[in-house]
C-alpha cells in the first residue's frame, strides 16, 4: 500500500518543493515506486524532473474525475513520475466550491493507487485554502519545513481542524526540521535518518518514513 505524505505549509519559499523532489528522487533511486503530485498552481515541481511520456491529463482531471487514468507522466528517472499542474488559471478553486463533498476527491484518487507505488508525495501552494485542505485530507502523514522561530513553529497545529469523512483528525506531522539548526522540532519525535537528510536551498530535512 502506498505512503501518501503531503508536503504542507502556508510560507512559500521554505523549500516545499525541493523536498518533495529531493525525496522522490532518493526513493526512487532505492528502487521505491515513487509518484509525485503537483499540487501547486505555479507548476514548479512540474519543471524539476524531464519528462519522458506526458499524460494527456494532469493534477485537474485526477481531481475532478478522482481517477488517476491519464494522468500520470512518467520521468526520465526510473521509478518516478509525475502528476503535472495543468490549472495555472486556479480553475480548481471554483469547483471545489461547488460542493464541501470535492475536497475529498484527490484522496479517492490516490486511494486507487495503493497497488501502483510505494510511495505517494505531494507538493502544495504556499498559502491556506481548499486545495492545500484537500492535499492534507488525502495523506497519511504531513511534512513541513520549518524555520527557528516560535510563531512559525506553531503554524502547522493549524492542519489539526481538519476533519476525515470517518471521522478521524488529519494526518500526523512527521520528520520536522528547524532551517540552519541541528535540533529536532518539538513538534515531532526525533528521527533516526535512516537515509540520511535531503538538502534544499532553505531548509535540512530527515525523513521518519
């Protein structure tokens, strides 16, 4: 069964994307089946990694179809593809309002790849609003990088409101790291890195997968 983690902040520039590529491009390269999803509207993750095939359809369908057919890219990396960001005109925003039943759409679409990869990461905007809440509901555990400062370090408490259709509170957040430092986040129990950390331009990271 797939690992979904969703990589969540409402900071951009905090290196939410490097991570999510650094990471897939690591598993990936350990024989992980790995899956990317943009879920960021100004593509950046989309333009990391070459593309070898193109799916016809990308992040807009796999969510208003909550199918994943069609819409899965493949890299030049083996075992790693893409899901593109096709809605640079935030289009989304509109349909995910017109019912409080389609943000749990992506999770129905990813839940059909459980068979299909090992491991599921999700990019998102840097900002709150519905496609960040329909990202959180759809993963299994929620990272975030962070910087050392108590305000910053107090803003992912904010995903605990979100609600599953069971019932069940949101994801856990695993694996944070404070920028520039050597200390753990409080926020989560520390990790043993056993791959070790991935770098970005702003951020030290260690994954507890």
């Amino acid at each position: 069964m797939a690992k979904k983690y969703g990589v969540v902040s409402t900071k951009g520039g905090v290196g939410k994307t490097s991570i999510c590529a650094n990471l897939g491009g690591i598993l990936a390269d350990m024989g992980q089946r790995v899956l990317l999803v943009d879920g960021d509207f100004q593509q950046n993750l989309s333009s990391y990694y070459e593309i070898e095939h193109q799916a016809p359809q990308g992040l807009k369908a796999l969510i208003t179809r909550a199918d994943p057919t069609d819409c899965i890219s493949s890299t030049r990396i083996d075992n790693l593809d893409i899901v593109l960001s096709d809605d640079p005109h935030q289009k989304l925003l509109l349909w995910f309002r017109e019912s409080s039943n389609n943000v749990y759409y992506l999770a129905a679409a990813l839940k059909k790849l459980d068979d299909d990869y090992d491991y599921i990461l999700i990019d998102s905007q840097g900002a709150r609003g519905i496609l960040q809440e329909a990202i959180i509901l759809a993963s299994d555990a929620l990272l975030s990088p962070i910087i050392p400062d108590v305000a910053d370090a107090a803003e992912p408490g904010a995903a605990a409101g979100y609600r599953r259709p069971n019932g069940q509170g949101a994801a856990p957040l695993r694996g944070l790291k404070s920028n520039g430092t050597k200390s753990y986040s409080k926020l989560a129990p520390q990790p043993q890195c056993p791959i070790g950390f991935v770098q970005s331009s702003s951020a030290k990271w260690c994954s507890t997968l």
